[in-house]
C-alpha cells in the first residue's frame, strides 16, 4: 500500500487537530478558507487512509497507572517467529503503550504501563517472558516523566498560508 499524498491543506488541518482533536470543521474552513465541506471530504480521507486519529487519550498517572517501564527485548530467530512477529505479539497486550523496533542492543523498545509494581512484575513473568522469540529483556523504569506527549508530538510542517506563502517553518497552533 503506498503512502497517502498530503498537500498544503492536508497538512494544515492535521496541524489543527493535533491542538484540538474536537475542533468544528466551521471553525476551521474559516481559519483556512475553504468551504466546510471541504473540510469533512479531507477529515473523512485522511482518516479512512490511517493517516489522522482522533481519540481521546487520558494521562495514565491521572488515572491510576503509576507504573512505567520501558523493556529493551532481545528476540531469537525461531522458525516463523521473528522480530515482526514477536513485535506484533507484544502489541497485543493491554498493558504495552508501544513497541519499535530499534538498533543498538534491542530488537525491540517495549513501553509497558501498569497500575502497580506487582502488577508490572506478573507481566513480564507471566506474559512477556512467555512469549516465543523473547530471549533476554533488559527493563528500565521510568521515575519521573519529564514530558510525555499525549496525543500529538510535534506540529506537522507546512506553511503558513494556503494561498501562496512558501513560508516552510511548522504551524504552531
């Protein structure tokens, strides 16, 4: 599957929504002058095609998960279960925020989030190490989180105006 095509407009209304997931398309045809319906033809594609989410997310310290870690995970080549394989397993669980796949002395950078340091251990124990492929783990907790992007890391980059400035530098809304 290739890769969406994302023009100005594109970008300038993701660059919108990462501020405020629930903004009115009204309000923002009127910031980026076009029609409203434009607005709900481009919302609509990019979310259909995966590039754009909207989602409500909750700060996990707020909620009563105090319990980070990330977990470096060596993988062991085994018949069909490899690094994607393995990677795609460890996404399943509830308690893994993400997983990358890295370089340096991990497959994989798991982020695991949980309400309690038991329930941490019984994971990696119970659920992690159990997984075929996971050959060493290294975990790292997390004591203080010092900026934890909820829901949009960084301002998508797109110029200023949609009516003919090149200005290059990101959006900030």
């Amino acid at each position: 599957m290739s890769e969406p095509k994302l023009d100005l407009l594109d970008r300038r209304i993701i660059a919108l929504l990462q501020s405020d997931g629930r903004r009115a398309f009204a309000d923002i045809a009127v910031e980026l002058e076009v029609s409203e319906g434009t607005i709900r033809q481009r919302y609509k594609r990019l979310v259909e095609s995966g590039v754009l989410q909207i989602v409500g997310i909750a700060d996990p310290f707020k909620i009563g998960y105090g319990t980070m870690a990330m977990i470096g995970v060596n993988v062991s080549i085994e018949d069909d279960h490899a690094v994607d394989a393995v990677a795609r397993e460890i996404s399943g669980f509830p308690e893994v925020s993400y997983v990358v796949m890295s370089t340096g002395s991990f497959d994989l950078m798991v982020e695991v989030i949980t309400q309690s340091h038991e329930e941490f251990a019984k994971f990696l124990t119970e659920t992690l190490h159990e997984v075929k492929g996971v050959r060493r783990t290294e975990t790292f907790m997390l004591l203080r989180v010092y900026k934890m992007a909820l829901g949009g890391w960084r301002p998508v980059p797109c110029s200023r105006s949609i009516r003919g400035n090149t200005d290059r530098r990101p959006i900030q809304t």
